[in-house]
C-alpha cells in the first residue's frame, strides 16, 4: 500500500529487478554467463532477479564490477541491497504455522502495493467480507485444518482489512468486479448471508473502494472467466504482479503478456458490470428479497 512501509519481500524484488536490468544493458549477458562468471548455479541467480533469494555481500561486489556500474549507481543499489539483506520481522509472521509460502507472498506485495483490480465469481473479496463470512468460508476452504488453525486464517483476513482500507492514512485503492452468483449464495447460513450483503452495502460506500456486479442477464461475460487479481505498486519501476485461482491452489503471474491480457479482461467485464450505484441497487434488492 502507499502508506511509505515496506516489507523485506519488496526490497528484494525491487533489487532483483534492477539487477536484472542492468544484466540486460550494455553488454546483455545471460543468466547462465552471468553464473559462469560468479562460478555459481543459474538457479541463483535467477531467484535473486526475482526476489526469491538474498544476494550475499561476495556476489554484490561481483555482480558491480562484472555490471560495469559507475560509482554513484552502485551506492544506491548498495542501499537497496542492504535493505532487502534486513531481518525483518512482518505483522503475518506470527501466523507463519497457517500461512503457506504463496500466501506469504502475497501479504508481501499487498502490504506496499496502492491499486488492486480483483475480479470473483462466486465468492466476495477478501478485503470486503464480514467475519462471519470469512469465517465460513475458510472453514471450507481449509476444512484440514482444526478451529484455532481457522480462526488464525481469519485473523489474517481482518488484520488485512484494517491495514489496506480502515487504519491507514493511504488505503488501498480497491476495483473489484463479482457475478451477482457472489451475492445469491448463502454462504454460512441466511443470517450470515444477509449480514454480508449488508456489510456490503456499507464498505461499498468507502471513498477506496469501487465495487461492480455483472448481472446474470451478461453472464457470457463473467461465467467463463476464473477468478483473479492484479496488484500495482507506487514505484513505476516494480511492475504489476497477478494471482489467479483454480482447484490446485493461487498462481502467481509476472510475465508482461499475462498481464496484458488480465488487464483486457478486467476492462472487459467493467464494461460488462452495473454502475457502482447500480451495483448498490442489486445489492440491496438481494438483501430486501432474502429478509
């Protein structure tokens, strides 16, 4: 989020990436001479570029001088460096027995990120669901997992949403677009059901969030599509980063074409959604109905 915190997991990709434009200019070296020259595996040097990996101070030094980089350019990645080799402890990490390393990734980007373009079929977002909700929806989710484990994942929810939109100076600018099925289904019984549609109708309101439905009168539109999201970030030079959902768990997407075509579609199904005020009607119309 722009609220000027960032996390161990951004500073590392933020320097993976400059690392990896400089590999691409001047001379434009490979991957793999670029491990031939460090006398290390190409699988290194490849998780560095992509965050995944602490560079060590020995490689830094090497990769300056292989780089060519003037002086000034390398005090700055010098900074850069030291801030993604920081042992930073995250709010999440105190949840680190129910959190799996995806998810763990994602908190990471959506702690600095400032636009989020969410797009569910089913399913209300994350950030706009009601602990009841939540709590039932992770409960089939993560039906392996025991009580406490369940209400540890809820936590994470909530703390999430105070974080990006109620306990922040710069909340998170939200674009969300769902079926109306999202709204039609019962999820934890009739009285949760009616509570998030209320809720709804509430955080729909915050000056953050742009909420859409796409009526079942456009469901060629919206049937087809999977769920998704598309998270920016304030620093032009960090580029978007995508998830998607299917049964075999959240894909993480970087690659410029995937998100290209993310993009498209969710332009595409704004276009096929109500107006947020519109939205607002069938929402409260669902609510009025279900009483």
């Amino acid at each position: 989020m722009g609220n000027g915190n960032s996390t161990l997991l951004m500073s590392r990709v933020t320097f993976g990436r400059a690392l990896r434009r400089l590999r691409r200019e001047g001379k434009r070296y490979t991957i793999a001479e670029v491990a031939a020259a460090l006398g290390c595996d190409v699988s290194l040097i490849s998780r560095i570029e992509n965050g995944k990996r602490v560079c060590s101070q020995e490689h830094f030094a090497q990769l300056m001088d292989l780089y060519e980089v003037p002086p000034d350019q390398r005090d700055e990645l010098a900074e850069l460096h030291a801030a993604a080799r920081e042992r930073r402890q995250p709010w999440w990490a105190r949840y680190s027995e129910v959190i799996s390393a995806q998810y763990e990734r994602f908190l990471g980007f959506e702690a600095v990120a400032s636009t989020v373009y969410e797009y569910q079929v089913g399913i209300v977002p994350g950030l706009l669901q009601s602990e009841a909700y939540a709590q039932s929806v992770t409960g089939v989710g993560f039906a392996s997992l025991g009580p406490d484990q369940i209400e540890a994942l809820v936590e994470v929810r909530s703390q999430r949403q105070r974080n990006c939109l109620h306990e922040t100076a710069s909340p998170l600018e939200c674009h969300y677009v769902i079926a109306q099925a999202a709204l039609d289904f019962q999820v934890g019984g009739r009285r949760t059901h009616l509570e998030q549609l209320e809720h709804l109708l509430e955080i729909s309101t915050h000056p953050s969030v742009d909420l859409r439905v796409v009526p079942y009168e456009k469901g060629e539109q919206a049937a087809q599509i999977s769920a998704f999201m598309i998270l920016q970030f304030p620093d032009e030079d960090v580029p978007d980063v995508a998830f998607g959902e299917s049964v075999a768990g959240s894909l993480t997407m970087d690659d410029p074409r995937d998100l290209r075509r993310l993009h498209r579609l969710f332009r595409s199904l704004t276009d096929a959604a109500l107006s947020p005020e519109e939205s607002r009607d069938i929402i409260a119309q669902t609510r009025n109905r279900d009483s």
